[in-house]
C-alpha cells in the first residue's frame, strides 16, 4: 500500500516525466498489476513518460515501450520492446544434433544431461535443423542468456 500511495502522491504533482527504481519490488503480482496500471494510464496521453529500473522483467513486458539492458555500467542494448521480442527465439535440443558452428551462434549457450540451451537471432535459429526446439524468448530469457554470454558462461565443452 505504501508503494501505491507513492506513485499516486508522485502521479498527483502532474509531472511530465516520473523516475521510478524498482516500483513494484516486493509487491504481490496483484498490487504488481496495479502499479503497472496505474504507469500504463499515466503515459496514455502521449505527453508523459516514466522511466524505470526494475529487475522484474515481467513488468517491463506489460509496460514498456523501450527496454535498455545495463550489464556492468555499459549498455548492451536499447530497443523497442515490440521487436526486441521479435529478434530473438529460445532454442533447445540434444547436443548430438547440433554443430559447433551452430553452437557459436547460441548466445548464452548453455548445457547439461546432453541437452542444450540458447537464444538465438530469430532469422538465424530458423535455419537450424529438424530436432532443434525453438519457442519465443521471454524478456527474462533474453537478459539471461545475454548477461550469460557476456560473463563468459558460454560453454559447451
């Protein structure tokens, strides 16, 4: 209630601009919504906008508009969220039918139980071949596997 009361008391100031981190961090998904609501109608006329960190990447895809990614102080990407969600496809399968060059293209690769795991570019995994799972990349997914890539994890050896 204390975090609804905020954003209504920041809401009743008639800013053009709110500056939120983590809003709805330690929310249940109910009042979660609710906050989501109330920044969505917010933002509805087109003159205001809200500019928020969070962690919880569900929010973001009910919410945004842009989505910018900051691993280690330096941004990774900043993209409309529309075509962020299209640009990527999770993949999946064993790895005995997957080549090394394939495995190359996987960002955040990952693998145990001679299974495999990824993101790939959605044009990309499109081409791969028959046995390889693909499903579309949650926002969650996406940060994952790029934070996973870029810390190195990318092993499959």
């Amino acid at each position: 209630m204390n975090v609804k009361l905020m954003i209504a008391v920041a809401l009743s100031h008639n800013a053009e601009l709110l500056i939120l981190d983590e809003p709805t961090s330690g929310l249940d998904p109910v009042a979660r919504d609710e906050v989501c609501d109330m920044l969505i109608d917010f933002v509805s006329d087109g003159r205001r906008s809200v500019l928020f960190s969070t962690h919880i990447t569900s929010d973001l895809e009910k919410v945004a508009d842009l989505v910018t990614l900051i691993l280690g102080g330096r941004i990774v990407f900043s993209e409309d969220r529309k075509q962020l969600l299209e640009k990527y496809m999770k993949v999946n399968g064993t790895l005995g039918i997957i080549t090394d060059e394939q495995k190359k293209a996987i960002k955040g690769f990952r693998c145990a139980r001679n299974e495999f795991e990824g993101i790939m570019i959605a044009e990309d995994a499109k081409k791969l071949g028959i046995g390889i799972n693909m499903s579309i990349a949650s926002l969650d997914d996406i940060v994952v596997y790029i934070n996973k890539e870029r810390d190195g994890d990318n092993l499959y050896e």
